[in-house]
C-alpha cells in the first residue's frame, strides 16, 4: 500500500474521531440545560404557597444579601464557610487513617514475606552498647552494613567529606595548627558537606556512612585537643559561637509526657543531654526538674522510679479535690458546673500548702524547696530553663507568647511557671504569673501580661531559642497526641529504615501510598490555614486552635514515641500501676537511634 494511502486512511479516522467527541459535548450541553429548567421548574410549596425553584433561589438570594448587608458578610457566612472546611477536614481525616493503615498492612505483610525487623529488639536494662551491636547484626544480615561501608552517595558530598577528613587528620598528626584553623573554618557551617542530611541516618539502624563518621571522629579528636597558644584558644571560643548551640525541647501532652523522660535518660546516659532545656505544659514539668538538678541528682531520680510513679500515680495532679483517684463522670461534672475540670491551686501548691489540698504539688517537686526561680536553678545546674506561655487573647490578638528563664525573668516562681504553662481551657482556669520580691515573698508579676493560659501558640519555641541562645540545633520530644499521630516518616525514620526498595527511594508502602498520604496531610494544613486567616476560629472561641498544629514543629531531630490506644484514653488520668510508667520510661528506645546523629553534631 503506498504511503500516501496510510495517510489518507489516518487522517479520515482522525476527522471521525473529532466528530463523535463534538457530538459528545453536544448530547452533553442538551442534558445540563435540560435537567437544569427541570430543577428550576419544580414547585416548592412555603407556608402553604407554591413557588417556582426559580423565585424561590432569587428571593433565597435577595434575603441573603440583605441579611448581609444589615449583619455584615463576615458574621452571616462565618459559620457556613467554617462547616464547610470542617466537612472537608473530616473527610480527610477519614481518607488519612485509611491511608496509614494501608501501609501498615503492606509493611506488615512485607515483614511476613522476607522477615524483615525494623525495630531493634531489646531486653530490660540493656543500654546504647548493647542496642548499637544488635543493630550492627541486622544491619549486616540484610546488607545495610553494605550501604554503609559504601563511599559513593548522591544524599552527600562524599568527595567532599573524604578530603576534608584526610586532611585534617594529617594536618593534626603534623601539629601545623595554622592548617587546622584554615581547614576548620568551612566545617563551622551547619550540614556541611551534607553529613546531617536527614536521610543518611534512615537507611540503617546503626548508624550512617562510615565516611561520614570517620570525618566526624576526626573533629572530636580536634576539638579534644588542649589549645597550646592563645591564638588557637581564641579560634576555638570563635568557633564555638559559630557552630552554636544545642537546645532540647520538649512538648505538652498531659501524662504522655512520662516520655520525655525517657528521651532523658537516654541523652544523660550518653553525655549528650543539652545545656538549654525548653518545655510547654508537661514538658515543662520535666525540664523544671531536669534543670533544677545536677547531672548526678537527675540519674539517681531517672534510675529510681519510684519518685516519679509517686508523683505521676497515687499523689499525682489528676485527682479531685480530697485526693481521690479521678473519674471521667467527675471530671465532666466540674467541667459544666465550674468551665474547668481542675483548679490551678491543686498544681501550684504542696500537700502541706496555704490550701491544705490533698493533691498536686507536681509543679513544686519538679523544682524542689530550695530551688525556686530560674535564676537559682541555672546557678545550681548550669542548665537553661526555658518555659513557655501564652498570654490570654483579651489582651489583644498581638501578645506575643512567652518564653521564661533565667535572663528574661530571674525570678519568675518556677512552680508558677509550670502551673501557668498547664492552663489548657476546659483543664485548668489562667494564673497569674508569681515572682520573687526582694524579701523571698511572692508577688504578682510586673508585667502586662500576668494572667496566662496553656501555649498553644508556642509549643516547640524554634526561633526564640535560636535568637536568645544560638540554639541552631534542636531535639524536639514531640508526644503532643494531636501532632505526633501525622509523624509518618514516608521514607523511615533514625534507627528504623523502612522495608522499601533503597534503589526507588525506600518508601514505606510504596511510592503512590507514600504521596497519598503526604498530599491528605498537605490538603489539611491549606484548610487549617484558610481557618486561620480568615479568623473563623479565633474570632468565636477568642484563641485560635489552628496554630496548634500551624505552628513550627520540626527541630533538627524530632523524636515521637509509638501512642497506643490506651495511652489516649488515660490521658488526663494519674497512673494507675508502676507498670504503666515502665512501659513507657524505655520510650529512650525512640532516643537512642539519633543519638549517633546528635553525638555527630555535638
């Protein structure tokens, strides 16, 4: 057949092709119009008077507008465009819980087929040593000890780092401290060559590439080294305000904050816990006590348990007021009879206290008698407190939030602090704010902003440690139930890799349940955003909830425990059994794989 021909013949399918699909849009067009003038033909009967649907959508629409006109758009259509974003966020919701346990069957069954452990098995008591060498075996076992021992990546600069360590080690084992200041001089730069890529740390349990921890074991050796001349005593206090600080920061999240002392332990046994200590609500409860004892007063209080079970169970903050174990019919009967479940006095004071209350005093043990302003708990730790709080909205939606400690407010109450920190609306009323006077006494703050409620808007405090502290590194102990349960890591995380293929990008589930799950959760912050500013949430409740999950939450390293069911149901309840704070204390399981990611910036 001649080429010609073949032409013709494509072009005359071509021409029937568009045909039919004009014809199409045609049938199409007639059935809107039609099925249009028959909704607008129905009869829609209104006190007993039959309307056309046309004159009943315009005379709709008139009131509408009048109404608006008369009330203003904002307050007519605040609340349909506030249910709208609601149904949409609910569907998502739905749509995101399927997602996730989509890929917790695929990761499950994947498991099944090829034995694959992601976690590191451990037994009671066993430490990082042992942790780290049963990670290394099952790296070895499935050939992440392979990945590691590979020079080659594309995650970072891998000629980079090798050069950089060779010669810094030869430099150091030569004593040419002028080559050390010049070659030290670009490692002061955060992430440099790429080596605290978060990636590099997902791909094996035990660790990262072995090039990367060979350069950062020749910077420990430098850094070790004693200064033999003040002008390298001088470079290494330049360097180290370059490098800046680290800072731990932990969240709220009522009695899932027993967490956090678990990410304690785990950096106190390492000699990595951090100078600057940050904490809102429950996290403030545990960074008062950390930063109000010594190294050697916070081991013996984390390794003994019982003052902490003590604290948290029979004698802990959930009770009412004649000590009782807490009701959830109780708590609900306070809540609609009083706006509260709990009154802050069961916080703030002592058994023995001016109230004579029977519960409470969790905020005074975290600092103990003797130790009561951030002043005086820098001069006996040498540890930063940091405690955060919102000021009440009826001050303005402009105040800013707070953040407490030993520079800005010497002499803050720790114990007030805390309690203030604690305000959640429905939990507990706002305080005012304590200090010390000249004479010990306690006195109300001198400042505009006395009164406060729980921080809702500064929960993990990101840019006011980098600013007030240099803190440009941060291990955030995230345990807040509303913000950790969307902490998928797609492609693994610090000491669990994921059972993906590494060639593909190591997705957890797979690459279209991975993007599913990233664009549901997306699509959630563009409507939590569209609430924000057009101000549908803070304008009816005066605070805004959206920036409970708006606000910054990722540090450098963010660590979140595996909630169960039955920590969400106990949440404002004390605990009932030692039991309860065993099980969750080893949450320093979810610590130790980034320790070797913080030792390496450390």
């Amino acid at each position: 057949m001649p080429l010609w021909a073949v032409d013709d013949s494509l072009a005359a399918q071509l021409t029937r092709n568009a045909r039919q699909i004009v014809q199409l849009l045609k049938d199409i067009q007639v059935d809107i119009v039609r099925h249009v003038r028959t909704a607008l033909s129905l009869k829609i009967t209104v006190v007993g008077v039959s309307v056309d649907g046309l004159m009943a959508l315009l005379g709709a629409t008139v009131i509408v507008v009048v109404l608006c006109r008369w009330q203003g758009t904002s307050r007519m259509l605040r609340w349909p465009i506030l249910l709208l974003i609601l149904t949409n966020i609910v569907a998502d919701l739905v749509g995101y819980l399927a997602v996730r346990c989509t890929i917790k069957l695929v990761e499950w069954l994947l498991a099944r087929a090829t034995s694959w452990e992601a976690q590191v098995p451990l037994e009671p008591g066993e430490g990082y040593a042992e942790w780290l060498a049963k990670a290394e075996a099952l790296d070895a076992s499935d050939g992440r000890a392979a990945w590691r021992a590979r020079l080659e990546s594309e995650l970072y600069d891998w000629r980079h780092a090798q050069a950089t360590a060779q010669r810094l080690r030869q430099a150091r084992e030569e004593g040419d401290a002028a080559a050390l200041m010049r070659l030290l001089l670009p490692c002061l730069k955060p992430n440099v060559a790429g080596v605290q890529e978060y990636e590099l740390y997902c791909r094996a349990r035990a660790g990262t590439k072995h090039a990367i921890s060979a350069l950062i074991e020749e910077l420990s050796r430098i850094a070790d080294t004693r200064p033999t001349s003040p002008d390298t005593a001088a470079f290494l206090r330049t360097a180290h305000v370059a490098f800046g600080n680290e800072a731990l920061v932990l969240s709220g999240g009522a009695t899932l904050g027993i967490y956090h002392y678990g990410v304690l332990k785990a950096l106190l046994s390492e000699g990595l816990l951090p100078a600057v200590i940050s904490g809102t609500s429950a996290g403030a409860v545990v960074a008062a006590m950390a930063c109000c004892r010594t190294d050697d007063e916070l081991q013996r209080v984390l390794e003994d348990e019982s003052d902490l079970f003590r604290e948290m169970g029979s004698e802990g903050p959930f009770a009412d007021s004649e000590g009782r174990a807490d009701t959830v019919g109780r708590q609900l009967w306070r809540l609609l009879r009083h706006g509260r479940m709990y009154d802050a006095e069961q916080f703030r004071w002592p058994r023995d206290g001016p109230r004579g209350g029977t519960s409470g005093a969790q905020a005074l043990w975290t600092c103990s008698k003797t130790l009561e302003s951030c002043e005086q708990a820098y001069g006996h730790s040498g540890r930063t407190l940091n405690i955060t709080c919102t000021p009440l909205k009826s001050r303005g939606n402009g105040a800013p939030p707070l953040m407490l400690n030993h520079i800005d407010t010497p002499h803050i109450d720790i114990a007030s602090a805390v309690t203030a920190s604690a305000c959640v609306p429905g939990l507990i009323e706002p305080v005012v704010l304590l200090e010390r006077g000249p004479d010990g006494a306690l006195r109300p703050l001198d400042h505009l902003d006395a009164r406060l409620l729980g921080s809702f808007e500064s929960d993990v405090p990101l840019k006011q440690l980098l600013g007030a502290f240099g803190c440009c590194f941060t291990i955030v102990s995230q345990v807040n139930p509303h913000i950790a349960c969307f902490y998928a890591h797609p492609c693994g995380r610090p000491g669990r890799p994921s059972a993906g293929r590494d060639r593909t990008g190591a997705w957890r589930g797979g690459f279209l349940l991975s993007a599913i799950e990233v664009a549901i959760k997306e699509d959630l912050r563009r409507h939590l955003r569209t609430i924000q500013r057009l101000r549908l949430m803070s304008d009816l409740t005066g605070f805004d909830l959206t920036q409970m999950w708006l606000q910054e939450q990722d540090g450098s390293v963010t660590l979140t425990p595996a909630i169960q069911l039955g920590d969400l149901t106990a949440l404002i309840s004390n605990l009932e059994e030692p039991a309860q704070l065993s099980r969750r204390i080893p949450a320093r399981r979810s610590a130790r794989p980034p320790v070797k990611w913080t030792g390496n910036r450390s």
